[in-house]
C-alpha cells in the first residue's frame, strides 16, 4: 500500500494565498513553497515586495521561489539581485526565455555563478532542460521546474520526459527537478518513482493527501452517500406516470 510517509520525493506548496501558505507551514510534511505571478494576482496581491517580506516572516526556514517579471534581460538580474536579498531560503524564479523566446542561459549562469538559487520556470522540453543544466554553476543550488501538468495537456505522457530530466540533471548534483503543475495526487507517486527531487502542487491536491491508502470499498459506499444526501437535499423527486 502507497503511503506519504515512504515518499522520497519532497512535496512543495503552490500557491500565494497567505493563509493557505500559512495552513500547509504547519503540515511537516510539506518542504518548500513556490509562487509566481500569475498566482499572486489571482489572489489579489497588490503589493509584490511586502507579500513576499510576510510570506518570509511567516514561513522563515523552508525554501520559497519567488520570480522575476521583468522581460528584459538586464531588468531581470537587477530584480533577481533584489530578490535574492530577501533571505537565505529564498529561489529566484527566471523564466527558460523571455516573450521573445530569446533563451535566459547567459543571464541564469551569471546569477548562478555568483551564487544566486535560481529556479528556472515554465520549461516543457528536454531540449531546455539540457540547455538550462549546461548554464548551472555546479557550486550553487538550483531547481529546474519542468511543467509536466502542461505537457499531460498537451495529450503527451510526461512521466518519461520527467525520468530522462532526472538523469540530465545528474550532471549538476546540487540542482534539483521540480515536477511543477501536476494534475492529480497520483503525479505524486509518479515523480516519487522517477527520482523527481521535488513536486510542487496547489493546496487542493495537498489536501487529498488523507486519501492515500485509503479502502476503496469505504470509498465507494461514501461516493453512494454523498450523491444520496445531495439528491434529498435538493428535494429531487421523479412523478410516478398514472396508469393508462
């Protein structure tokens, strides 16, 4: 039987919602936490710096991924340096290019050779994955997030793109694999059986956790239940035909 105790791989939260960053910093079981922009202003942050300075207050000693938004690639460093500052637990997000697909590797081993944690985002490729690896100081820790999530939408299996990522990767021993974007709790087990170093996940598939293991006879009679309980609570009712 699986458990979330057995698991090697380390489970990050995704998301930027203060009080449900704050709910899975209690869970031991999570080890990290990213964001991104699109996150933040999905939850309404206004204020970049002063989230990131009470998500930092709130969560001072496990790894937090924070990313640039600039599109220029000498904005970019300048916002890396910055944010880099903010503390020690702290990735600085780049993105693999810029909107004009202009690749970031000289900018990511500027940073990475002057000790910055990079988190290199939103690749898809194991092209990218070679490319990022090469720019990667081999004294720096670093994470490359690959989004399976995205190339399972694609109609693509990510699980051997994700397996051929963990061996890239072995060239650079202190850079680590995030399986960014999962779909469902079992991409879990899958990046776990890879040799992923870490998946990153929204707290809505955190939250099944609880479900591991689980008896599936148990399951299916709450399953019964639940559709049981709502179809009375509606008051759904079926009139009887009268007979001819």
């Amino acid at each position: 039987m699986r458990s979330v105790a057995g698991l090697r791989v380390k489970l990050f939260a995704d998301g930027a919602d203060l009080a449900g960053m704050k709910e899975m910093y209690a869970n031991p079981h999570i080890k990290g936490f990213t964001t991104n922009p699109t996150l933040m202003r999905k939850a309404g942050v206004a204020d970049y710096k002063a989230f990131a300075r009470e998500v930092l207050a709130a969560i001072p000693d496990r790894p937090i991924s924070f990313e640039v938004f600039a599109d220029e690639f000498d904005e970019m460093e300048r916002q890396a340096y910055e944010i880099a500052a903010w503390g020690k637990n702290v990735n600085v997000k780049i993105p693999v290019t810029n909107t004009r697909r202009q690749f970031s590797g000289p900018l990511i081993e500027r940073l990475s050779k002057a000790g910055v944690q990079v988190n290199v985002t939103a690749i898809l490729a194991l092209d990218q994955v070679r490319r990022v690896t090469e720019c990667l100081s081999p004294q720096t820790p670093a994470i490359v997030s690959v989004f399976a999530g995205r190339v399972a939408d694609t109609g693509r299996d990510p699980v051997p793109l994700m397996a051929e990522a963990v061996k890239i990767l072995k060239a650079k021993p202190k850079a680590e694999l995030i399986w960014a974007s999962p779909r469902e709790l079992l991409n879990i087990f899958q990046a776990d059986a890879i040799g992923c170093h870490i998946i990153t996940a929204t707290n809505d598939i955190l939250k099944k956790l609880s479900l591991v293991g689980k008896d599936l006879d148990s399951y299916s009679l709450e399953t019964v239940e639940m559709f049981y309980k709502d179809a009375h609570a509606a008051g759904y009712t079926i009139a009887t035909r009268a007979a001819a």
